[in-house]
C-alpha cells in the first residue's frame, strides 16, 4: 500500500486529493475537495510540524497543474477562485491542527493575560500571518477550551 513520504507531502497530497477533483468535477457542490483540502493541511502540519511551512505547501504550484488535469479528466475546468478557496481551506487545516495543539498549561498563561475570546486565540497561535483566520469562530474549539 501507499506509505507516507519521507521528504516532500505534496505528491502524496496530490494523489490523495486526486480522486476528490475528478469526483467533484460533475457535481455543482464540491465537499469532497474542500474536505481533501482541509485533511491536506492537518497533513502537511504533520508531517513538517511547522505551520508555516504548512501553509506554504498549501501553496504549491505542483498542485494546482495535477489538480487541473484531475479535474479536467472529470469533465471540469478549473478556475483560479477554485484553487484560492483550495488553499485557503487547505490553509484552515493547517491553522485548526495549531489550535487544537495547545496545551492546557498554554490556555492557562492566555486566561490570566485576560484573553478569552477566539480572535485572542487566533492572535496568539498565527498572529496575521498567511492563512490565519480571522474573527469570532476562527480558532475553531480552542476559544471554547480557552473559555471553559
């Protein structure tokens, strides 16, 4: 069977999102991809432990050219909105496994700072940079465990 590769993810990214672009090219709604998406990036978090280099293998080129004759195979053209919303999505994954990552000892320093709310979490965790979410919801359940 497949293994998990030893040096680059983003081929093993593209054969496992493969099946989603061509799936999805035939249908007006496209779960499937976005759901491969957003595992790519709990994937690529994984598999770098490093959010932002993470995020920028969201971004690779190498993807879009293989996700484009996927989808084309599957009777779609891809447009360049489509593979935005792929990597921001795939982005959020990223960004979801670094909330999900901090340790009660963590949420703790950040409640006696007076922050509780998920825009504090966001801040604290990414700060701004590529991909991070923005407003009330963004951190995903980590302002809930902040707050609780």
């Amino acid at each position: 069977g497949e293994t998990f590769p030893a040096d680059d993810p983003v081929d093993w990214v593209a054969k496992a999102c493969d099946s989603s672009f061509r799936y999805d090219a035939a249908r007006v709604s496209a779960e499937s991809n976005w759901e491969c998406a957003h595992g790519a990036g709990h994937g690529f978090t994984s598999f770098y432990r490093d959010a932002m280099k993470s995020v920028h293998a969201c971004q690779r080129g190498e993807l879009e050219a293989r996700f484009r004759v996927s989808a084309e195979k599957g009777g779609r053209r891809l447009t360049g909105n489509d593979m935005n919303l792929w990597r921001q999505i795939c982005g959020s994954g990223v960004w979801h496994t670094a909330f999900n990552s901090l340790t009660v000892p963590t949420l703790h320093e950040l409640a006696t700072r007076g922050k509780s709310s998920d825009q504090d979490v966001s801040t604290f965790v990414c700060g701004g940079r590529l991909g991070c979410p923005v407003g009330e919801g963004g951190s995903d359940e980590a302002g809930a465990r902040l707050r609780f």
